[in-house]
C-alpha cells in the first residue's frame, strides 16, 4: 500500500511522460484505474504509490519503475 | 444495493428535517391551550394522527436500518460515503479514509475523556443564614467551592438541602441534556473527520 506521507523522497517525471504521450491527468487516471487526484498527488510528489500501482505505471509506459521514479541524492529521511 | 435498502436510506434522509421540526413543533406546542382548541376546531385530529404515524414509522425504520448497517458491509460503504464524501475509488482514497478515521476515533476518545472529567467537576454554593467570620476576619454571607466527584451510579445531578442554618446547592453534571450531548458529539465526530480528510484534499 502507498504512502499519504512519503518518509523516502522520491523525485518521478511522470508529468512529463504523460505530456510526451499528450495525455491529460484524467485520461492518465483513467488508464490506470485511479483518480485524477491521484495522478496530480503522484506527478507532485506528495504521494508514493503502491507497488501494484508503480508495476501498471511501469506496464503502461513500457519502462522500468526505477526509470519513471528514483530517490532524491542525499535527501531522504531515516526512520 | 437492495431496493429496500435504497428506500430506507432515503426515507430517512428526507424524512429527518422534517421529524425534526415535528417533534420540535410537538413539545413546544404540547398542553398548550390555544392548539388544542384549534385542533379539535378544525377537526385537525385525524392530521395529527397521520403525523404521528410518520414519525413512529420513521423512528422504526431507522432502528432496523442502524441494525442492518452492523451486519451489511455494502449497507456501510454506502452511509460511509454518503457521509465522508469520500468513495474510496482507488488506494490513495482508501488510505486517507483510514488516516481520516484513525484521527477522527482519537480526537473523540480525547474529547470522551475531557468530557468524562468535566461531568466530575462539582459546582457548589453555600447560603449563611447568619453571616460567619473566616479564618482571615472578614464576614461572610456564603461560600462558593469547586470539587471533584465521581460517581457514575449517582443520577441526581442538581441537589440543594437546607440545614442548621446553611442552604447548600450542588450541582454535579454536564450542562447539557443527553440529547444535547450526543448531538454535539455526533458533530464532533463528523466534524473531526472531515477536518482531516481535507487537509488531504486541499
């Protein structure tokens, strides 16, 4: 299950492969199964998405997760 | 979702302003002479039956409808999202409506136990028929004292006893009736989840 409150920072260009696919947040949400809220909290970066939600994500883009996210360099939070 | 289920839950959605207003309007007119005379004037009897019908039927429906709430999780999800707002489409909004609900179930466990505090807290004034000398001199004509007192099996809140020349009333409770009570905790456990599922929202 993700997260509401990331303790990893993790950096996504998801605003941009959606925009290279010219596709909107809704449309984007829709092919995911997920609202549009979702998608504007994920491109944000207020919210880390599930792994089942990270795999369609990587399924839908045809790249791997570690190429649509990664943890920010020397800025993330120990718990 | 059941066709009964569908009646239910608007039947009582639309009937409740209006039970509201009716018993309101029923204990304020209650015994007054004016009403009655117009009642029976206008032969308004057999309305005032109807109404009452309603407000029995009404008040059976929710019960059994509360009841089944305890045993359909469909019937839940439905009232949950009718009264969060939230429809819990996808993981982020199943999440928030946990986060909202573990706040929300703390937040009234707090205001529970304040609440709980508050109802031991005893107000008490005292009356000297004769004025009496305290320990530092001064005349005085009464006393008033704020105590703590727990006792869950004592229902008598207000209590005043006249002897040897001391009036003395106590007064051991919330200042509010039951009705008044839930109302204002049913709004704060409403009011305590949305609070938080905005800030998700925003």
């Amino acid at each position: 299950m993700g997260s509401l409150k990331p303790k990893l920072k993790i950096e996504t260009n998801l605003s941009l492969l959606r925009a290279e696919r010219k596709l909107t947040q809704g449309q984007l949400a829709e092919e995911l199964q997920v609202t549009r809220a979702t998608v504007n909290a994920m491109e944000k970066g207020d919210y880390n998405p599930s792994l089942e939600l990270a795999f369609r994500l990587s399924l839908f883009f045809g790249m791997s997760i570690h190429e649509i996210f990664k943890i920010k360099e020397g800025d993330y939070e120990n718990n | 979702m059941k066709t009964i289920d569908k009646f239910s839950f608007w039947f009582i959605g639309l009937g409740f302003p209006f039970v509201v207003i009716a018993v309101i309007a029923i204990s304020f007119f209650l015994h007054n002479d004016a009403v009655d005379s117009f009642v029976k004037h206008y032969e308004t009897t057999g309305a005032w039956g109807v109404l009452g019908c309603l407000i029995i039927a009404w008040v059976f429906v929710t019960f059994v409808f509360l009841l089944r709430i305890l045993f359909s999780e469909n019937l839940r999800n439905l009232v949950f999202k009718k009264f969060s707002k939230i429809e819990e489409r996808d993981e982020r909004e199943m999440e928030i409506a946990g986060e909202s609900a573990k706040f929300s179930f703390i937040a009234n466990l707090a205001f529970w136990f304040f609440l709980m505090f508050l109802s031991c807290l005893t107000l008490g004034v005292k009356k000297y028929e004769t004025p009496q000398i305290s320990t530092s001199g001064e005349k005085k004509g009464g006393t008033m004292s704020v105590g703590f007192n727990f006792n869950p099996i004592n229902t008598k809140s207000f209590e005043m006893k006249k002897e040897n020349g001391i009036e003395e009333a106590s007064y051991n409770a919330l200042p509010l009736n039951p009705s008044g009570l839930i109302i204002l905790l049913i709004i704060f456990q409403i009011g305590s989840y949305h609070l938080r599922a905005r800030k998700f929202n925003s």
